[in-house]
C-alpha cells in the first residue's frame, strides 16, 4: 500500500502514521523529522532547511523533492509506504506521481485529517516531542509519566521550535495557502479520503484502520 497523510500541522499526522505503519508493515518517511534530523546533525540538508523551518516557510521544493526520492529508493519503502509532511503542493505531488510512475506505481491513497483551527493551537502550543523517538506529547492533554522524560524511550522532551504561537499561525496560513489545494487534486484522481482528526489518538487510529482495511 502507498500511502499519503495530509492534514494540518497538529492534525496528528505523525502520531496515526508511526501507528500505521507499525499496523500495515509500511515504510513511515515524515518529511519534519527527516529535516529535523539533518538539522540535528549539522548535514549540508539541514543547514539549507534551518532558516525555512523556524520561520514557519516550506523548504524550496528541489531540496524537499530530492530528499524525499531518495528516501523513497530505500528498501524498506519498496513494498509500500505512508507519508506523512510530503506532498506539501502542487509541483511535490506532481513530482512523487512522476516518480511512482516511472516505476509503474501509483498512490494508493489519501488520507485528510480535517481538525479546526482552534484546536490545532491548541494542540501545537502544548506540544513536546522526543528529541530521541519524535513521540508526541501535550502538556496538559497527555503528560509524560516523568517530566521532561519520554514514557517509551527514556529521550529528552523539548518543544520544537517552529511550536511558537507566531510560528504556528505561519505554518497554518502555509498549509492554507499551499497545501490545501492538493485536496482538489487528489479528489480529482478518486483517491482522498476525508477523516474526523479530532476524536482522540485511538479512536482515530481505529477509524483509518478500517477506511483502509474497507478499500
Ligand atoms: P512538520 O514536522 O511536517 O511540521 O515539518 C516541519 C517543517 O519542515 C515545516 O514547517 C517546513 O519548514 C519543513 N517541511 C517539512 N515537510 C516539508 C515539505 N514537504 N516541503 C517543504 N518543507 C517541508
């Protein structure tokens, strides 16, 4: 299966996508944490997608596009993927169409998270995230067990720093201006779907679960 989540930033795209991979033995490739990585590790990608990131702003699309096709090349994406961050706008899903096909695939499908825009705030403002295993957590929705500590990995929690009120309304007018038009486009080719991202992290899960166990 090959897979693509949209939704906004704080939709829960991450989280649903870490457990469906886990659930459907699929390759998760997340766009943010591969440039958080490199930012991490001072790598010549992340010096380029440092500025672009903390200002809320979409990384240029031939450095997106090319880190995303390489990950793509690797093994454990060969026998189906979710994606999650990637396709941000018109010319990087018409880029990972162009890839897919070439090799005789296609996405399969294209999940929408639909969650309002007070609650997205919300949910970003209280946002911490494992600097080790990415796991999410809210400061007041769902603390982790020990403060600072993740429940799962023992890792530091930090609050990334694109999760600033600022930062946060950019990014929203970003996926407005700019992403939310691949709605259109994957509804033309028959393939979104469209999923409630507001109930919580299970109930979500079970939802998608059985959209894409349905299809
Ligand atoms: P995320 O973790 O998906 O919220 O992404 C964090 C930041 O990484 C975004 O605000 C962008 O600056 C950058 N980024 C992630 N995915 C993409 C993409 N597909 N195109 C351009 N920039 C991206």
């Amino acid at each position: 299966m090959r897979l693509v989540l949209l939704g906004p930033p704080g939709a829960g795209k991450g989280t649903q996508a870490a457990a469906l991979a886990a659930e459907l033995g699929l390759a998760h490739i997340a766009s943010g944490d591969l440039f958080r990585e490199a930012v991490e590790r001072g790598t010549e990608l992340g010096l380029q997608a440092k500025s672009h990131m903390e200002q809320g702003k979409l990384v240029p699309n031939d450095i997106t596009i090319r880190m995303i096709l390489e990950r793509l090349q690797a093994a454990d994406a060969r026998d189906g993927f979710i994606m999650d961050g990637f396709p941000r706008n018109l010319e990087q899903a018409q880029a990972l169409d162009e890839a897919l096909s070439q090799k005789g695939l296609a996405l399969d499908k294209v999940v929408c998270l639909q969650v309002s825009t007070e609650e997205l705030v919300r949910r970003l403002g209280g946002r911490w995230v494992c600097r080790r295993c990415q796991a999410p957590y809210h400061m007041v929705n769902n603390p982790p067990r020990v403060a600072g500590k993740c429940d799962r990995c023992g890792g530091e929690l930090y609050q990334r720093p694109d999760d600033t009120e600022e930062t946060i309304r950019k990014r929203l007018d970003v996926y407005l201006a700019e992403t939310a038009p691949l709605l259109n486009y994957y509804r033309g080719q028959g393939k979104l779907v469209e999923v409630n991202g507001t109930p919580g992290v299970e109930a979500v899960s079970r939802e998608l679960l059985s959209i894409l166990k349905r299809r």
